[in-house]
C-alpha cells in the first residue's frame, strides 16, 4: 500500500506531510532546504510558524478541504514569496483522516514582477506628471496675466515646446523599450555588417558632436565585421551609446568608438565583436554602475532632464544586447570618463 511517506520524497517542489495529530511525518528535499531535515516529527506550528499559514492549516484539517496560504521567506538576501497549497488525504468520509500534504510553490518572481510593474506605472507617471504641470501652469498664465505680454508669451511657449519634446521623447522610448522587450526571446539570425552599423551612427551624431566640439574618432570599423543581428535595434545601442558619451562627456573632448575583431571571447565563450564606446567625461562612482541599466534611473537627474534623457536608454540597450546573447559592460572611475563595452557574439 501506497503512504505518504512513500509519495512525498517524488513531489518535485517542497512538500510536507502533515498526520492527524499535526505532526510532520515526511518531508522531501525541497521543504528540507526551506526549513531544515530537523523538522520532521515536530509539529507543524514550531515549523512553519506564520501565523496566516497556520489559520490556512487549521481550516484545510478542520473542514476537511482543499485551502491556499502564503509562506513568505528570506533566500541569499532577498525576500521569496511561496504560494502554500493544504490538501487533505485519505479518510475524511469517516472523519478519521490521514492529515494533510502541504505543498510550497515559489512565485517570488511573480510577486517581483508585480514589484516592477507597479514601480515602472509610478516611475511613467512621475516622469509624465512633471511636464504636464509645467504646461498647464503656463496655458494658465498665458490665458491670464501674461496674455498681452509678447515676451513673457514667448519665453514660455519656448519651455512649452521644450516639455512636449521630453514627453515625446519619453513616449517614444516606452515603446521602443516595449517592442524590444516583446522579441527579446527571438535571436537574429542574419548577418549584418556591424562596421557600417557604427560608420553610419557616428556620422548621423557629427553635428551633434560639433555642437559641443567633440572630436569623434573611430577605429577599427574601415573592414566588413559581420555578426548576426538586428540592423535597426544595433543601430539604436550604438546611437544611444555614442550620444550619451558626446553629452556627459568632456565639451571640447573626444569620444572614441572602437571595433575589436575577438577570435575568443571569454564573456561569450567563443568568437565574437567587441563595440567600445569611451568618453572624457566626469566619470561615474562605482556605486551608480549596477544600477545604470535601470529603468528611469539617473546619476544625475536634474542634469540628465536639463538634455533631454528619458532614463530609459540605457535599459533599452540592455535588453537589445540581452537579444542578441551579447553582453554589457560599464566601467568608469570620477575623473577618469566612462568605458561602455558591447561584446557581440559572430557565430
């Protein structure tokens, strides 16, 4: 005859076997790694002790039906979230039943994932919220004290114009992110010639960089370099890149874009390109590095607004080089500029 003892080691995620008298009397290796081998033979309150799981125990055992918890725990630093089914067994018709087996499913990247969701709406909306009180306290004050005030009139529509352009901007990358993110599980597959890619991104930012006399200096790209990818969205990492060092870097200075033909590649663990972007810039304190990647997040916001950034190209180019298995490297030191590095992989 089938126990549970004898069902519970095959269960894949964590589970318990709880008898009649509320008792752990199996366990299989998942449970054993949430709460330790020693919680076999004690009671399951001493064990799980979460108040609103035990209730979610004690009705499952006492209406002898199937009832659903939440077990929240602590992992390598981070809090985890497992969704807790009780389920009774055996012999409930007689009143005499077997107990109950408790099963531990980890939906800690669901709970994450709504983290995210919740904290991207406020992010947009913050972010949305400022250029529209701006505008709306102008209309206003064009429609009333400044309405016969040519320059004041004018003064405004100037920063009008300006905070529709941001939300414009700030459009246009929520969707670009949102496409990106929608074929980011589909590698490219065609070739495309990443030299040219890069010839034509610094030619397209050359006024750009006359503007602020960066002298733009490029290498490595005077030979077809082919890999497999995405024309359109390499063109968009690399214009983010190149733009962001003629802006945040030195006025006056040099940007230098790089092409490195790597016949092995230790982050790719095989042959691939290497796209290196780097500035004479202020540089960046280690403690900003991991997070610049982020959705919305900014060294410095007043200064990144005051250009024109979304906080959001960063994270686009992550997620585009994330597509094509590539990888993202930053390094940077204060006074030192910025190195940004986009290793490709060519096979």
């Amino acid at each position: 005859m089938t126990t549970p003892s004898d069902i519970v080691p095959a269960i894949p995620i964590p589970c318990a076997h709880v008898d009649a008298e509320g008792r752990i009397m199996a366990l299989n290796e998942g449970l054993a790694a949430l709460f330790g081998a020693d919680c076999l033979g004690r009671h399951y309150i001493t064990v799980f002790r979460q108040p609103t799981l035990i209730d979610r125990i004690e009705v499952a055992s006492r209406e002898s039906r199937r009832t659903v918890g939440e077990f929240i725990g602590r992992a390598a630093g981070r809090d985890t979230t497992h969704k807790v089914t009780i389920s009774p067994i055996g012999g409930a018709a007689e009143g005499q039943g077997a107990g109950l087996l408790v099963f531990f499913e980890d939906v800690t990247h669901l709970a994450e994932a709504g983290e995210r969701r919740s904290e991207f709406v406020a992010n947009v909306s913050h972010e949305l919220r400022t250029p529209l009180t701006a505008i709306a306290g102008f209309i206003e004050t064009l429609r009333g004290p400044a309405r016969d005030d040519a320059e004041a009139r004018d003064r405004f529509l100037e920063i009008m114009a300006r905070e529709t352009g941001r939300m414009n901007r700030l459009v246009d990358d929520l969707l670009s992110l949102a496409r990106v993110e929608d074929v980011e599980r589909m590698r490219p597959e065609a070739d495309v010639d990443v030299a040219a890619l890069l010839n034509r991104a610094v030619t397209g930012l050359a006024p750009q960089a006359a503007q602020r006399a960066v002298r733009l200096s490029v290498i490595g790209c005077d030979t077809v370099a082919m890999a497999p990818g995405d024309p359109d969205q390499l063109t968009q990492v690399f214009t983010n890149l190149i733009e962001n060092s003629i802006k945040y870097g030195r006025e006056a200075g040099q940007v230098e874009v790089r092409l490195e033909r790597l016949e092995h590649a230790q982050l790719l663990r095989g042959p691939g390109l290497r796209i290196v972007v780097r500035d004479e810039g202020e540089g960046i304190d280690a403690r900003h590095l991991g997070r610049l990647t982020e959705r919305f997040y900014r060294v410095d916001s007043h200064r990144s607004r005051g250009m024109g950034g979304t906080g959001l190209g960063l994270a686009i180019v992550k997620h585009i080089v994330n597509r094509h298995r590539g990888r993202l490297r930053i390094e940077s030191e204060p006074g030192q500029g910025s190195t940004f590095s986009v290793f490709l992989p060519t096979g």
